[in-house]
C-alpha cells in the first residue's frame, strides 16, 4: 500500500486567481515528494470553478520538470471528451518526457453540463471509456496496430511516441457494480478507485462489497481485488481549523452533488453553494474523515486499512478554504508524524494491499480490437 496526493485545485475564493492555484498546487506536489508519497494526481473538470484543471495530461508534463521521482498521473481523464488517437500520443509523450513516472486513471465523467459544452451525449460515456481503454490496450501493447471499436477507427499504424514502461499502471474510476468494467480489470491489471467523500469507512467497505462481487462475476480473484481510494486528510492540533477542514469537504461535496444531479446554478463559471440532501453536520463529517492531530489521523486511516484493505489511498489535502501555509504544514506533519505511526503499527506498509505487477517486468496482456 501506498500514499498519493489528489490535486482538484477548486477555486473557492475568486479573489484567487487560476494562476496562483497554480502555483500552490506545484508547492503541494513537491512536499509530497518530499514527503515519500508515492503518485500525484491531478483532476480533470471543464467550465466551473469546481476544478480549474481542464488538462491534467498537460499538469502531469509541467510537473515532470518540477519533480524528479514521484509518479504523476491524471484522476481521471475524462475519457469521452478527448480524441483518443490523439490521447494515446500525448499519454506517451508525457511518460517520456517524466522519464517512466507517469500512472493514468481513466473515467468516464459525469457532470452533464460538460458533456454538453463538448456536444457529447453522457449516456455514450460508458462505450466511449471502454473504447479508449481498448484502444489504449493496443497502443501498449503493439508497436503497429489497427483498430476498430464503437467510435474510433484507425487505420495500420506505427507510433512514433510511444511510453518509456510498458504500460504504465492503469486506475479505473467508479463502476462497481459493472461486469463488463470490472472484466477489464481483472483481465488486464486495471485498480477499481473510488472517491469517498465524507463517508465512513464503514460505508466504504459496502462499495468494496459491491465491487468484490461484481469482480468475482467478471472472472476476477477476489483476492487479488486492487482497491484504491481517496480520502481528505488534514493534520492538526487546532479543533477550529478541523472544522474548516470539513467545511471544505462539505463545500466540495455539495458543488459536486449539484452538478451531478443537475441543479447546479451558475453565476459565469462560479457555482454556487447548495446544501446537499441529507449531510451530516460539520462535526460528524470531521469525526469521520482523517482529519486531526496526528494520533487522530493515523488512527481513522488505520480503520481504512483494516476494513478495506487498499492498494493505494489518494490523499485529497488542499481542501478548500484551507490557506496554503496551513497545507503545507499539515502535508509536512503527515510525513513526519502520520506515516511514522502507522510503520510503527504495521511494519513496512508496502506489504499491505494487493500486490501489483512491476511495470518493467509486467507481461503484455491480450490485445482487443486487432
């Protein structure tokens, strides 16, 4: 098991331009270098101050000159909104010029008014992502291919970028309960990841349930069944700054619901802030999350652990409404202190979760759509 960092770079504040989230985010993902994380990950949204990252492909090259070991990857490409020809070119120029670092996750989206400024239909998005995977099989796979799928055609090709790895680890966004989603994973390698929220882990572990059925239907081993999921963690002695912590989970997640079930309001590209059905108050969601001095924290990530058993947890830590001096101290202490304790308790925690395949050595899979 390991540690990522996930960059949604929302703009809370609009005295706060998209340059100098920016330039925060750069300062983020070099402490969690520091710090030994394992991936950085970059979101991808369009059109709403939700995220102001609308390329996490391009974040993901810029920050290959920023940093010079830790892995980078998008969370996710939203894969029905780009030209997957050109994709698979831009994936493999991004793993050269990181020098082998980069990691992908793929999903399908779901904020519909994206789907639309992009004049794409949202209920194709599930064949569109399965299209791109298949097409992505092959680019790895084969060094001149042709391909034919729902959407896509090409013709016999030869690359002329191609990745340093022979496939860089692929994560999965969502999908529990499809077979036909978790029959690529388990036939191809994929990580199954999933946003939390403000969830317990209890909660968490029935959508594991889910998956672990859905996978078993699939042909998959249950286990040797990735999981990887993201969390909002903050470290802190202060109980004020723990609510504005879950303040800014709450904030985050009520946007995010807006736009999901389509009654999000707009003024321009800033949303606007709505309650969301049913949430708990400020305090149970900071007595849920990892969010606390350190003791606090690795104790609820330790509940992840031994409840869900994860590959991989992504560590949303710029929470918004946070001021940068306060993430980046709270990045600093997880490292020092968080991390610590959990060795103490666990050994090395890489030996925890599913073991995965090492890219240098990992046999090429079967190609679809020769």
């Amino acid at each position: 098991m390991h540690f990522g960092l996930f960059c949604l770079m929302t703009q809370r504040d609009k005295a706060k331009s998209p340059g100098t989230i920016y330039k925060e985010t750069v300062e983020h993902v070099r402490m969690a270098e520091r710090i030994g994380m394992e991936i950085a990950w970059f979101a991808e949204h369009h059109f709403s101050n939700y995220c102001l990252c609308p390329s996490p492909l391009t974040m993901t090259t810029y920050m290959a000159g920023q940093t010079s070991t830790i892995r980078l990857g998008p969370a996710v490409i939203v894969a029905p909104l780009y030209e997957p020809i050109r994709l698979m070119e831009d994936i493999g120029m991004a793993d050269q010029i990181s020098g082998g670092r980069l990691v992908l996750g793929f999903g399908t989206g779901y904020q519909e008014y994206e789907f639309h400024k992009f004049s794409r239909d949202l209920k194709q998005a599930r064949q569109d992502l399965f299209d791109v995977l298949d097409l992505a099989d092959c680019y790895f796979n084969q060094e001149i291919f042709r391909f034919s799928g729902r959407h896509v055609n090409l013709p016999e090709t030869a690359f002329s970028v191609r990745p340093v790895q022979k496939r860089p680890q692929i994560y999965v966004a969502g999908m529990a309960g499809d077979i036909e989603a978790q029959r690529r994973a388990a036939e191809r390698g994929y990580i199954p990841f999933f946003t939390t929220g403000w969830n317990s882990s209890e909660t968490v572990a029935k959508i594991r349930e889910t998956l672990s059925g859905t996978f078993a239907q699939a042909g998959g081993e249950v286990a040797a069944m990735p999981f990887a999921i993201q969390r909002y963690v903050f470290v802190t002695d202060s109980r004020e700054d723990a609510l504005k912590a879950a303040d800014g989970a709450r904030y985050v997640r009520r946007i995010a619901q807006a736009m999901r079930g389509k009654y999000g309001e707009l003024e321009g590209a800033y949303l606007k802030e709505v309650p969301a059905a049913d949430e708990p108050s400020l305090e149970e969601i900071a007595e849920r999350l990892p969010i606390g001095d350190p003791n606090t924290v690795a104790e609820r990530l330790a509940r992840d652990i031994e409840l869900l058993n994860p590959h991989h947890i992504s560590c949303f830590m710029a929470i918004p409404g946070l001021t940068q001096q306060g993430i980046l101290a709270s990045m600093e202490r997880f490292g020092s202190e968080v991390i610590p304790l959990l060795e103490r308790r666990y050994g090395d925690l890489s030996r925890l979760g599913t073991p995965m395949a090492s890219n240098e050595t990992a046999p090429r899979q079967d190609v679809v759509g020769r």
